[in-house]
C-alpha cells in the first residue's frame, strides 16, 4: 500500500506551479507517489505537468481522460475513473492520501473513496501540511 497525493491538474492554475511543485518534491521525499489526473485538452488552460517538473519535481504517474468534455464519462471527477484506474494501479493507501481539486467535483469523490481533500483554491506552502499530518 502507498500513500499518493492525487492532483486534479484541471484545478489548478498555471501560478500556483511553485508552490505545487513544493508539495510535490516533498513527496518525492517521503515516497508519497504524486499522480495527475486531467481531462483532454484542459492542461493548456492551467498548470502543466512540464509547469511541475522543470521545478525539479518528479511526477510518478498521470491519468488523462481521452474523452469530449460534453461527453458524461466515467473518467472525470466528479466520476471515479482516473482515480479508480490509479487507486489500481498505485495499490493506494486510502487513508493517507490526499486529492487537491476543485470543491465543487472533487469532495464528494474524495470523501466516498476515504481520501482527504484539499482545495484547489488554498494552495499555499503549509496548506498541504496539515492534511498529510492528520
Ligand atoms: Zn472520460
């Protein structure tokens, strides 16, 4: 079982790359797995993954949905897909995990898989402490 900070790339904007790339070597670190989850196209609008690692921040896995955003998949949050096919893939540890996303599409899920939730909109240097501490 591993520990993963899942981020909802769709979520956040290309500003916060510092910051997020912070939370994401400090992962790398401790050996949390740091995977992301977008939907097709979106990336471009806010934060890449590029944004993340010229930081020198390492990504362990990323999770794309291929679909039309009018289309109603099972991939996007606030549908379980990705995180599903990671939780898979990752074998991950629930309860010391973490999804930072947008409160509108990403609680729910994170609360029915039993995963602590960050806002997108509070990403700071210590906002990440705290839900990795509890
Ligand atoms: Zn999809």
């Amino acid at each position: 079982m591993r520990p993963c900070l899942f981020l909802d790339l769709d979520s956040l904007r290309a500003e916060d790359a510092r910051v997020v790339a912070d939370w994401v070597r400090l992962c790398n670190e401790l050996e949390i797995a740091a995977i992301l989850l977008s939907g097709r196209g979106s990336t471009r609008r806010g934060l890449s993954r590029v944004d993340i690692e010229r930081l020198g921040a390492r990504i362990d896995d990323a999770y794309y949905c291929p679909h039309d955003t009018a289309a109603a998949c099972a991939c996007r949050l606030p549908r379980h897909g990705l995180l599903v096919q990671a939780g898979l893939r990752w074998n991950v540890d629930t309860k010391h995990s973490i999804l930072v996303g947008d409160p509108r599409t990403g609680a729910e899920p994170a609360a029915k898989l039993g995963l602590r939730f960050v806002s997108s909109a509070d990403v700071t240097e210590t906002s990440l402490m705290p839900a990795m501490a509890a």
